[in-house]
C-alpha cells in the first residue's frame, strides 16, 4: 500500500509539471483515448524481465505490445482514428503488415467497411490474419510488389472513390493513439521511467510517446540499419527519401519518416538515435525465444537489441523497451538462425578450389577440428580439368576456430575465397 501510495505521489507530481508547463492538451486527449481503448481491448502488460535486468545490470521492463490482440500496436492508432471518423463510412488503409491487421480489427469492431491495399508481394500468413481480423467488412486488394506502389494506389483510391485514408504513421490522430502506450507506462509503472527504448519505422509511434512525456525521460530511438529513415532526416534537418530500404525489419522498413511525426522528432539529436544491423538483431531475435520463450518480430526486438549499446548509460536505471510487434512468421526462422550464426561468426562460406584427384575431399575434411561441421557442400563447377570449384558451408562452436582452419588451408596452399560477408554473392549460391 505504502509503495502504490508514493507511486501514485509520483504520478501526481509528475502531472503537475506538465500542466505547469503547459502540456497538457495533448496529454489529455492521449488519456481519453486510452479510457475509451478499454471498450474494445485490455492494457497490453509492462513486465520487468529478470534476464536482461541481471545481463545490463539495470531494472529493465518491457511493455509487451506483442501481446495485443493484433500482435502490436498499430491497434491504438487505428482504434483512435477511425473512432473519430466513423461518420466517413469508408476507409482505406496501405499496409505489408500490422497496421493492415489493426485496420481490420477496427473496421470489424465498428461494423466499418474498409478496402485495405496490400503489395502482391506480402506473405500469405499476414493477408489471411487481415482476413481473419476484417471478416465481411475488410476488401483486401493486392497491388504492386512494393509498399510504395500500393500506398499510390490506395491514395487514387480515395480520390475517385472517396473514402477515409488511414494513414500507418503519418496522422495526427493515429499519433495520438500510439501515444496511448505512454499512457499505460506511466499508469503501470507509477511514474515515468528513467530511460525509454522506442522502435522508430514512420515515426507514429516514437512521436506519440515523445509527445505525452516530453523530455522527462531520456531517450533511445532505434532503427534498422537498411531503414534509417529518421537518423537522414535529423541529418537533413528534413524528412528525406532513402535511396534503398533492407525490408527485413518490415515492421520499421520505411524509406521515409512522415512529415507530422517528424515535425515532433526534429528535435532529439541524432546522439540519441541507433541504428542496428539487421544480422545482429537476429541473436536477440533467438535469445527471447530461447532463453524467454517471447516471440518477436525483427521490429519488435529492436528495443531489446539496442540494449547491447547503451552500457553505462543504463547501469542502475529503470529502462522501459517497448517491443512493438511479435507477428512472426515461423517460416522465417532459418534464415534468422543463418543471420544469426553469421553475424556472431560462427558459421561460414567459401568456394573453395579442390584439386580433383582421388582423396582430395578427404584431405580437405581432415583439416576440420572437433568443433567443425560442414553444412553445406556443392559442386559450383566440376569437369575433366585438375581443379573445380566448390561452395562449403561451415559451422563451428566459437569464432575462432576459424583462424586454426585459415591458417591450415594457407599452410596447404589452398584457394578460397570467403564469400560470407559478400551480400550480392552470397545471396546467389547461398
């Protein structure tokens, strides 16, 4: 009773600031938004997690928007958007993913017809929970192999057609209803923590949540490294277009940051932005899978993963990472697993020239340790000639297990070539 009480106190005192500041409108409309959220969906969880606490020496908690009932929280913008638009009868929406989802949830909620523009190019698994989610009240149109394409389409849409266009990020309602998620840290915790993690795609929901604490806490904004999309436009003092997007990541693969959640962004300094690569978010990818059973999507681990970075920035503190999605494809697993394993250098590629004589293989295995296996061996070019070329795929228990095999081929005069790192390559003969 006695902590509630002081955490309550807390609270108040915090609110008293802000109205003392004057920030109070968007605030409230935030609040009001999230009381009426209750109607439709309960508060996804903030959970303290032991595992990362111990591992960063830091009280760290995690607001489990994976556990919303669309798997993220693109459900609150579209919740708060469309509940205020309900008159248009008509809305429309472009989306790969999530927001698509949250649309449908919402249409189907407020018995709403939607027509939602997807890219052809959108996994099976996300169009049929589209389906599910909207029911008889969502179309679904396929358009396009890219997002851009389908975002055109559905803006044409509305034009001749009429309409309500639904925005994933770049609507000041749709921020307002991301900033709910403030909202429930402040409520759940009794305060505003030290420290926030925030996943930064179009910006809805880093907006919203910077919006509702201002600089109270200080802040972390992650990206991508193939969609850093806010860090260009910090650097550009404007939103800017990114010249390639890597859409792994798809839940934050935006080419650029909206112009109303920049507007709210300008001003956090690049120093409080992190890019990550999209390999290394992989082994966080795994570990809360193994480790906590919690399934993430990419975008959803980006928080978690930014964690490895910020050090002495945290030790001590009370850090909130939001982990923004978990609509995960299981299909995708492999390839995380091969991500992970290469970035963390425990697995490898070569082409290799292998002389073609009887017992040539044998000599090459022989050079393997206790901790090598092979998992993968092709032939790329094999004729009567002396010499062909093969693709060995090697996976080991410890990075450098790799340097005793280098300097055993190099002591043999073998050729190779490592190939691992080589995107363009690697993404033909892998």
């Amino acid at each position: 009773m006695i902590l509630r009480e002081c955490a309550g106190l807390d609270l108040a005192r915090t609110r008293g600031l802000r109205h003392s500041l004057g920030m109070t409108d968007f605030q409230d409309n935030a609040r009001a938004a999230e009381t009426a959220m209750r109607e439709v969906f309960p508060q996804t969880p903030l959970l303290r997690n032991d595992h990362l606490s111990q591992r960063f020496d830091a009280d760290i908690w995690l607001k489990r928007e994976d556990l919303s009932p669309v798997r993220s929280y693109k459900l609150r913008g579209a919740f708060n958007a469309m509940r205020k638009h309900r008159g248009e009868g008509l809305f429309v929406a472009a989306s790969a993913g999530n927001h698509a989802q949250g649309v449908a949830f919402m249409c189907r909620q407020f018995a709403v017809k939607g027509v939602i523009f997807m890219p052809v190019t959108t996994p099976q698994q996300k169009i049929q929970k589209t389906k599910m989610f909207g029911g008889e009240f969502v179309e679904i149109r396929l358009i396009g192999d890219y997002f851009d394409e389908c975002l055109t389409a559905a803006q044409e849409f509305c034009g001749t057609e009429g309409g309500y266009f639904l925005s994933p990020f770049d609507d000041d309602d749709v921020i307002e209803g991301q900033a709910s998620v403030a909202v429930e840290i402040e409520q759940q915790l009794g305060r505003v923590p030290d420290h926030l993690v925030i996943p930064v795609g179009g910006g809805g929901l880093s907006s919203g949540v910077l919006s509702y604490f201002g600089n109270t806490p200080n802040y972390t904004f992650v990206e991508p490294a193939g969609g850093a999309c806010l860090r260009a436009a910090l650097e550009a003092g404007k939103p800017v277009t990114l010249p390639r997007v890597d859409t792994f990541a798809d839940g934050a693969a935006v080419a650029k940051i909206g112009e109303r959640t920049f507007d709210r962004l300008r001003g956090v300094g690049v120093a409080n932005t992190l890019t990550i690569s999209e390999d290394r978010l992989c082994t966080t990818i795994l570990e809360m899978l193994n480790v906590e059973g919690i399934v993430l999507e990419p975008a959803g681990a980006l928080s978690v993963d930014a964690l490895k970075d910020l050090g002495q920035a945290i030790r001590g503190r009370t850090v909130v990472c939001i982990t923004s999605g978990g609509n995960f494809d299981f299909e995708r697993l492999p390839e995380v697993k091969e991500r992970a394993q290469r970035y963390s250098g425990v697995k490898k590629y070569f082409i290799l020239r292998l002389p073609q004589r009887p017992g040539a293989l044998k000599g090459f295995l022989e050079l393997l340790g206790p901790e090598d296996d092979i998992a993968r061996f092709e032939y790329l070019k094999k004729s009567a000639r002396n010499f062909g070329s093969v693709l060995i795929g090697i996976e080991t228990k410890r990075p450098e297990n790799f340097d005793r095999l280098y300097a055993s081929l190099d002591a043999l005069g073998y050729t190779y070539s490592d190939i691992t790192e080589d995107e363009v390559l690697a993404n033909f003969v892998i």
